[in-house]
C-alpha cells in the first residue's frame, strides 16, 4: 500500500526534528517552528479531531488568511483520514454557507475577526450549526464565548483512546485516500468543489522534484492565499524538500517582507511581477540622465547574456565581464530591493508578457512560467530552465500527457488529475471523458519541439457582432503592462467593436498631475480630465500596434475607483471577475456603445 502524503512529511519531522521548517509573522518580528515542534502540534490537533467526533472523510473547513496553523491545521485533518475544505479568507456569508452546506461541514477552524464574524452571522441565523468553531488568532472577541481558541483546543482532546485511534488510521492511510475539497474560485459560474487525493498530491510532488532544482539552502515566501491550489501545492512541495517557508498573513506588506526575508524562492501570480517592472521603470524614468543611460545599457547586456543561457550556450569572455559588471552596479541593487537571493519564481494564472520575463531574466532573475488548473493539482507544464521558448507556458511536466482537440483545446491526462467535482457527477462528466482526458477550456498549441502555448480560455472568448472572436485576456494584459495602467477590463462580446475600463495606476497618475500642473478635488475630476483622457489614449494607441483592426480598443473608460477582491471583482489570485464587472458597469458600458456623453473619462478614441 502507498503511502499519503502526510508519511512523508511525519518522516522528513523525524529526520530533520531541529530544523526550523516554518517562520510565522509576529507584531516584533519572525518566530521560528521546528520539524518537531511542527509536527508534535499536529499530532496533538489529530488526536484532538478524533476527540471530537471527526471520522474518516468527514469535511472540516479552513477559513483563515496565512497563518502557520493553517499548515498545523491542513497536516492533522488529512493526517486523520479527514478532508480539507479551504476557504478564501475574503469570502462573503454566501459563500461560505455554499461551501460549509454542499460539504456538511461540522468543524470549522478561522483565523482573524473578519472570518469569525463572518461565520458567527450565519450561525446566529441558523444557516449553519456546526459544532465547533476553532479561532486562530487569539485576540478575536468572542461572541457570547462562542468558539474556542487553537491554542486552548490544540491538545484538549489527546488522551489514551484517541492516540490508539491515531495511531490506527495513520497505519491504514493511503494515497487511495481524499484529501482535499478545493473550491473554484471562478471568474463566472457556481464554484465547484475539485476533489484531491493523496494520489495525485504525491504525483505532483514527483514530477516537481524532478523539474525543480531545489537546494538545501533554499528558502520560501508563502503569500498567496493557501487555500488556492498554486499556493498549497508549492507550500506542500516546501514541505516534501524541507524547504522553510516564511508564512506572510498580510499581503499588503509584501514589499517590505521581500528584503526582509531574503527567500530563494515563492510562487506569485503574473501581477506581482507587473508592478515590480512598472516600479523599476518608474524609478528609473524618473532619476537622472545619466541613470538611465546606464540601466539601458545594463539591460542590453543582460538580455544578450541572458540569450546564451536561454539556449543552454556559454556566453562569450567578453560578455561574462560586461555581465559581471553589469551585475554589480545595476542590477544587484534592483534585486536588493526584493530579497537579492530569488532564483526560483514559478508563475501563473494569467498571460505574463515576454518583455516582463525578458526584464527579470536580463537581471539573472528567472521566472519560470507554467501553466496549470486546480483540477490538474497545479502544474501542467513549466519552462525548462535552458532551451525554452518566451511565448510559450513550457512543456509538460513528466508523465503528463497534454493534446489538442476540438476548438484547440488543450487536454490532459495525468495522475494529478482530479477524481470529479464534489457532489457534481454531471459537471465531472462533462470535462473528464471515458478516456480519462481532462477538458481544460483553454485552447492553445503545441509546437514541433513540445512547447505548449495558450492563446484564451474558450468561455472566455468574445464574439463580435461582426462575427470576429477576440481574446479578452490578450488585451487586458497588454494594456496592464504599462505602468500608468493598473487594471483594465474588456468588452465586445455581441458588441460591433471593443471597449474597455481601465483604472490608472494612481500614484504614477497623481504624480504626472502634478508635476504637469493639472488641478483637480477628486479622482472623479481627475480621470476626466482632457489631458488625462489623451495621454491614455495615446498609451493605448501604441499599446494595440500589431493588433487586427477589429481585436482594437475603439472606446474606453478611466475609471477613478480599483477593482478589489472585497467587492468581488477579483479573484483572490489578482484575476478580474469580468462578468460581474461588466453587470455592475452596465451603463457606463451601454454609453460606450451610445456614442453619446463622456462621464467619467469616457470617451471615443
């Protein structure tokens, strides 16, 4: 009988029990959790579950931000047998009650206030019972002393009878059995549960170590939400190569953390990287002449470097010195500023264009682009660190087989493959086929020498009045890589032509106001100033040269407000909701068509 996934991180505890595996943020700094400390947490929460009533696949909810003890709380639910049900720590009532409903949920662990009370609504009004409410954060407030704190429940149940069932259940675990319920966050659409073994976790952690070079030194930053299948499943690998992790709670202070830290390595979505590339540039724009003579020059060295490497050649003598001098004086001080130590940057969730790629790589930065889905337990495929082509999302991951079928549709077939979605054997039916091919709803290619390449989601592409498909994501990246455009959204589906919203990169903006002299009382005032208004349009102009005459942006809209997951308008991954974007700019999207008025910077190009 193979073993689950949880043998082998009780194994890598006993190897390495003084090793610091985990650094949890504190209001004074970064405290350390050994492998032993680490795992005698967990150990004591099993026993503790199996106290309370938890049985063999029973479903127990994770409602919480980053914390450490959402990786305790993860290795003792599925350590017992149990599944894991993670929810997004932005999620609204609605959403957990779906969730905490379809899985019949009778424990769930939160972490910070919000997700208490969150939780407490639906319970005062009889939504949801569950019989225990787990608190991470010991400063929440209680309502009416309802709930327990992690701390005070951790060990309140080991005793004799429950370490004899422990005991019992880590003997007959196997890969055979389910691990985790990951709920789709989706961009449209009901969310639906994608059921996770063992089986195709241990999978997954194979084909990664070989692909990976990761090393004994190498540490991580965890801060996209764990409970998202690209987060966990790096956290996961972490774990499986005891590889310390850095667990960052608050998003907002990444930048900060960043040096701070110094990891060798994190996973990230291609929005991160964006606004690290428009930061440098604004940075380096705004300096000195002779600044940015000298970047310029660093950048040619490096892409020309870079080349070499790219192909797996030596570079030349004379290239190693210009780099090394290139290195020293330029770059090492734009690294500096974002740890120094990154080489490892597994990326994706979205188009990442291949100037960005080309600006890190230049920098000896390696971003490693890749493409995979929650169903497909992460990656699919990865560039290879030499002979990789810069368009391309990389080549299959071993022993995943990828094809194209009917409307370019990029299929897979794998043992990181989902068994189904969650009580949905009709959805299961419709993207798994009798031969076991996944239907992923991107369409792509595959070139001659195996490098995949993804043009859209198919449901996400739009179809003009005039017949002509468009691919809205192409767009929106394009318009998001420069560095006075924060976020864009576009439309034209069964429209005569293409439109946008774009919300401005407001400190960049404010900035250029002001040294331009353009008044303005409001972000209102500002986006709708005419000088405003031309300076995006001719950013758009240069940004669509290259593209068809009908895929163009022939109206837009600035918009003076940002898209946020709180509202609902992103997905806790940074992706823009566009069908609930669009619904709640229904007008001002209706004026775009009109052709009449220009409120709130709209306009026609």
């Amino acid at each position: 009988m193979k073993k689950d996934y949880v043998s082998y991180i009780e194994a890598n505890a006993l190897a390495h029990p003084n090793d610091v595996i985990l650094h949890g943020k504190t209001p004074t700094g970064w405290s350390d959790i050994t492998w032993r400390e680490f795992r005698d947490d967990f150990v004591e929460l099993s026993q503790t579950l199996i106290s309370d009533g938890v049985k063999e696949e029973d479903r127990i909810i994770i409602f919480s931000p980053n914390m450490t003890h959402w990786h305790v709380a993860d290795m003792a639910i599925m350590g017992i047998r149990a599944v894991t049900v993670p929810v997004y720590a932005t999620s609204s009532p609605s959403q957990l009650l779906y969730i905490a409903s379809e899985t019949e949920s009778h424990i769930i662990f939160v972490g910070t206030q919000l997700q208490y009370d969150v939780t407490m609504e639906l319970i005062k009004s009889g939504k949801i019972s569950p019989r225990r409410v787990v608190v991470f954060d010991n400063s929440v407030k209680l309502s009416d002393g309802y709930g327990c704190y992690f701390d005070e429940y951790k060990n309140s149940g080991v005793n004799d009878t429950a370490q004899a069932e422990y005991k019992k259940r880590r003997s007959e675990a196997s890969e055979n059995d389910l691990a985790t319920i990951i709920y789709t966050s989706g961009t449209t659409g009901e969310p639906k549960g994608v059921m996770l073994g063992h089986d195709n976790i241990m999978q997954a952690m194979i084909i990664h170590d070989i692909r990976l070079d990761m090393k004994e030194d190498d540490t991580s930053l965890c801060f996209l939400p764990l409970c998202h299948v690209f987060e966990r499943g790096w956290s996961w690998f972490c774990l499986y190569k005891n590889c310390p992790s850095y667990v960052l709670t608050d998003t907002k202070v990444i930048a900060e953390a960043l040096p701070e830290v110094a990891p060798s390595c994190f996973c990230s979505v291609p929005r991160v990287y964006e606004k690290v590339y428009q930061k440098v540039n604004a940075t380096i724009l705004s300096g000195p002449r002779v600044k940015r003579i000298a970047f310029n020059l660093a950048m040619r060295v490096g892409r020309a470097y870079n080349e070499y490497g790219r192909v797996g050649a030596t570079p030349p003598w004379y290239l190693r010195l210009l780099y090394s001098l290139a290195d020293a004086l330029v770059f090492k001080v734009v690294k500096k500023g974002i740890g120094g130590r990154l080489r490892i940057m597994p990326t994706a969730g979205a188009h990442v264009p291949s100037f960005i790629v080309e600006f890190f790589h230049a920098m000896g930065i390696k971003l490693m682009v890749g493409y995979g889905l929650t169903e497909t337990t992460a990656t699919v495929s990865a560039r290879p660190y030499v002979n990789y082509q810069l368009s391309s999302i990389g080549t299959p991951l071993t022993d995943i087989e990828v094809r194209i079928g009917e409307n370019d549709e990029i299929l897979v077939r794998s043992k990181t493959v989902m068994r189904g979605y969650y009580k949905k054997p009709e959805a299961t039916a419709e993207v798994i086929d009798s031969e076991g091919w996944f239907h992923t709803g991107d369409a792509g290619m595959i070139d001659a020498e195996g490098n995949l390449y993804i043009t859209e989601r198919i449901k996400d592409l739009m179809k003009t009045s005039q017949g002509k498909y468009v691919a809205p994501q192409m767009l929106e990246a394009r318009l998001t890589s420069d560095m006075m455009i924060e976020q864009a959204v576009v439309a034209g589906d069964g429209r005569p032509y293409v439109t946008a919203f774009i919300v401005p990169n407001f400190e960049q903006l404010e900035r250029v106001a002001q040294d331009n002299g353009w008044g303005y009382d409001s972000r209102e005032e500002l986006v709708a100033h005419p000088a405003v208004r031309a300076m995006y349009e001719e950013k758009i102009d240069a940004l669509q040269v290259g593209l068809a005459g009908f895929e163009q942006i022939k109206k837009f809209t600035i918009l003076p407000d940002v898209f946020t997951m709180d509202t609902g308008e992103l997905t806790p991954t940074l992706k823009v909701r566009r069908k609930i974007i669009l619904e709640k700019l229904h007008r001002e999207l209706d004026l775009m068509y009109a052709g009449s008025g220009n409120t709130s910077g709209a306009g026609e190009k």
